[in-house]
C-alpha cells in the first residue's frame, strides 16, 4: 500500500505536462507507467492547433524526395529564363540529342533491319542501340493521355528521379542513418550531369529501378528484387551490374549459413565459449544480412528465381537484337557504327587524361575534357572511400562493374559525365563526411551543389555544341 500511495504524486504531473499511460505484461502481472511528453513539445503542438506534424514528414526518402524536385524545379526555371534559349520551346531543349531516338521509338518501334551504312543514309538502325522499357513508358502514357511523347518521357525522368532519391535515402539511412540518408538523396540530385533527370533520356528510370532493387533485396524481398533487376536490365546496358550484384548477393545468402557451419570455427575463444558471432570472428552485421534461418524451402527456390531475372534483362534485349538483325553482335555492332561506343579497357580513357595533362585537348573542348577525366579520378576515389566505409558490399560489387564499364568504355568523352549519375554509391561517403560537418556547413555544401548542378546543367544544355 505504502508504495501505490507513494506512486500517486508522481502520475499526477506526468497526466498535467500531456502524459499517457502505457500498460506493459511482464511474468508477474502487470506494470503500468507513465510516458512524458516534453513541454517544449506540447508547446509545438498547442501552437498547431494541438495537432504534430506526422511522423513521415520527417523521413529521410521524403525529405529527399522534396529536395530533389525543388532542385530540379529551380533548374527548369533557370532553363526557362534563360537568354541562351534564343526562344526555343522548352520541351525542345528538354529532348535534345539522344531524346530524339527515344521519340522515335515510341512513335515508330525499331528498326526492322541491319544497315550499318544507316550513320550516312538511313538512321532508323540506330534505334536497336536504345533499351525497350524507357520508350515503352513514353508510347504508354502518350497514348493513353494524348501528351507529346516529350511531355510523357519528362514526366517519367521527373518521376522517376524522385522515386529514386527516395530509395537511395532509405539505403543511405540503413548505412550511416538519418542525416546521411538525407543528405545522400540531396547530393545525388546535385550530381555534375543531374540534369538528365529532367529530360528524355532513360538514367532517371534506370537509376530509380536499380536503386529499388537493392532495396527489396536488402530486405529479402526476392521476387520484386528479380522483377525489378530484370527491368532494369531492360532500360540500360549498365543493367548487367545489377544482375551480376543481385545474383551474388543470391548465392552468397544461400551458400553462407552452410559454409559458416562447416567451418571449422574455434568455439573457445580465450577463457570463455563463443556465444556470439562476435566471439566466432564473424562480422556482426554480414551476419545479420545473411538471415540463414529464413533461406530455406521456397525461399531459396524464390532466391535463385530473383537471380536468374535480375541476370536476364540485359543479354534477352542483345539476344533479340541479334535475331532482329541476323547476327549475333548486332546490338554492339550498332554501337560501334553509330557512336564509335565499345569497351576499349579504358584505352580512349587513358588518352584524354594524357592530353588533358600534356595541354593538348582538341580546341573547344578543353574545359570539358578536364571536366570528364577529373570526375573519373574523383569517382575511383569515392568509391573506394565506400569500399573503406564498409558499405553494403553487393552496392559496392554493382557500382565497381558500373564503373569500370564507364571507365573503360570508348566513344564519345562527354557522356561519362551522364554515365556516372546511375552509380548513386559513388555520393555515399561524400555525405556521411558532410553529415559529421556543423549545420552550417552543410547548408553552405549543398547551396554551392545546387548551385553547381544548375549552372553546368543550363550551359551543356545551351551552350555545349556536342551530344552528352
């Protein structure tokens, strides 16, 4: 009796500063307490009307998503006002270059055959060069709302670039937490050729169906992960990375409870008996992502399946090419005739960074030629920084292959820039150094981005004389 009355004073202020009691069941009955709201909370709330804002307003994917269509709204604005424009429409501007073919795909289908004299006569053959899913989307929602396929294919790289940022938040939060998580779908919306996920190109799509993948695989989420792969080895080449990391990821799952039981762990670690993976020398959080008890049965059978289609999308898309064209290199055949794109090893590569050092760029493009092998620099080196930061390791297998496919990839120098935005990876430990940075400096970093990302997107745009 003597502790309830003792009790009493103590729920009465906690009931006054807006607190509420829980009911908790424990092996001896059960134990009510009182949970505290703090005033400066309840003032928060009294001056809403008593209402708080809903628990995710404040998550990093919606935080981050918000963040990526206002820079993106400020870099359309910028587009719009312009003078550079010279009174072109801006859909024009927003569908230049590869934008063309993917319009012509969604309006015309691909090209019945093979002509590689097509780069000097007929161009219909390059269309087998551009991934079905993209412009697929376009003739959809064109023909469904009667919008211009360049409005319809926009709206998909607006969409799509925020879906994006969404995902890449949450895998950023998984990491490092909430603040890198936003920070890292800020960043990423700041991307040097960020730009391209406001027109009709297929890296905003691409990016969105390859960051979500890693999501529903992260979370074991097999068969949307192999559905979602398998699309987006359907939009880009590159797709073949993510195939390569979800199937690993696959075999390890499965393989590596078997391999941990049959390895022959000492259980005696000094004086005491190993009870944890710590204790075996297994790394706590490999072992949390590993989940041996739920891969068994059909959850392996579904494992495998999410493999297969993650691998599938892109060799199926050569594969038709191949038979659309009688021959079985016909889609890098295309490449090659069309745009001078194959994987040379990283030769052409090699060449510009030593011209770039030697001064002797080819005139005009000196700016963009130290651009190009100064971000290919900078991109190795965060990546291993996310390599050292220990990210999830089939992040780190898809954004190597990615990279090394962009490194060591000939053709034209400008499009590595655009080539670099889907590695969403490489903007990891970029924000977690900022994310350990003072409020102010962080608002200073991303100001400068935005502002970065606006004025270099406007002059490759209006003032860049080649294709990006």
């Amino acid at each position: 009796m003597r502790e309830d009355a003792g009790a009493a004073p103590t729920a009465a202020p906690c009931a006054r500063e807006g607190g509420h009691r829980e009911r908790s069941s424990s092996g001896s009955g059960t134990i009510e307490s009182a949970v505290v709201t703090p005033p400066a909370v309840l003032a928060i709330a009294h001056r809403r009307g008593g209402r708080s804002l809903p628990d995710w307003v404040g998550h990093p994917a919606v935080l981050a998503v918000a963040g990526f269509l206002l820079i993106r709204a400020i870099g359309l604005l910028v587009l719009a006002i312009s003078p550079d424009r010279a009174g072109r429409p801006l859909i024009e501007v927003l569908g230049i270059w590869d934008g063309g073919w993917y319009v012509r795909i969604a309006e015309q289908g691909y090209a019945d055959s093979l002509d590689l004299s097509a780069p000097a006569t007929d161009q219909s053959t390059g269309s087998l060069a551009f991934f079905p899913v993209y412009p697929l989307l376009m003739r959809l929602i064109s023909a469904s709302t009667g919008l211009d396929p360049r409005v319809a294919a926009v709206l998909i790289s607006v969409a799509a670039g925020a879906v994006a940022a969404a995902g890449i938040a949450i895998l950023a939060t998984d990491w490092a937490g909430h603040r890198v998580g936003v920070l890292t779908g800020l960043l990423w919306a700041c991307a040097p050729m960020a730009v391209v996920s406001t027109l009709v190109y297929s890296e905003a799509l691409f990016t969105a169906l390859v960051v979500w993948t890693f999501v529903a695989l992260r979370r074991h989420s097999w068969l949307l992960a192999g559905v979602l792969g398998a699309a987006a080895g359907l939009t880009r080449p590159t797709g073949v990375a993510v195939g390569v990391a979800v199937a690993a990821y696959v075999g390890w799952t499965v393989l590596q409870p078997l391999l941990v039981r049959r390895s022959r762990v000492p259980q005696v670690v000094g004086a005491h008996r190993a009870t944890s993976v710590q204790d075996m020398g297994v790394d706590p959080d490999i072992a949390e992502r590993a989940r041996p008890a739920a891969i068994s049965g059909g959850t392996t059978a579904l494992a495998f399946t999410a493999g297969v289609l993650a691998l599938a999308g892109t060799p199926a898309f050569s594969l038709w090419v191949g038979l659309r064209s009688g021959r079985w290199d016909g889609w890098f055949a295309v490449q090659d005739a069309f745009w001078g794109s194959r994987f040379d090893g990283g030769a052409s590569m090699l060449d510009l960074s030593g011209k770039v050092v030697r001064g002797e760029s080819v005139p005009g493009v000196e700016l963009m030629s130290l651009a190009v092998v100064g971000c290919m620099l900078v991109a190795v080196l965060l990546l291993t920084l996310a390599v050292l930061g220990r990210v999830w390791w089939p992040l780190l297998v898809y954004a190597a292959m990615s990279l090394v496919m962009v490194i060591g990839s000939a053709g034209y120098f400008s499009s590595k820039l655009r080539f670099l935005v889907p590695i969403f990876v490489l903007v990891f430990p970029l924000a977690r150094w900022l994310g350990s940075r003072s409020r102010p400096t962080q608002i200073i970093v991303v100001l400068a981005a935005i502002a970065a990302t606006t004025v270099s997107g406007t002059w490759l745009l209006l003032s860049w004389p080649y294709a990006i």
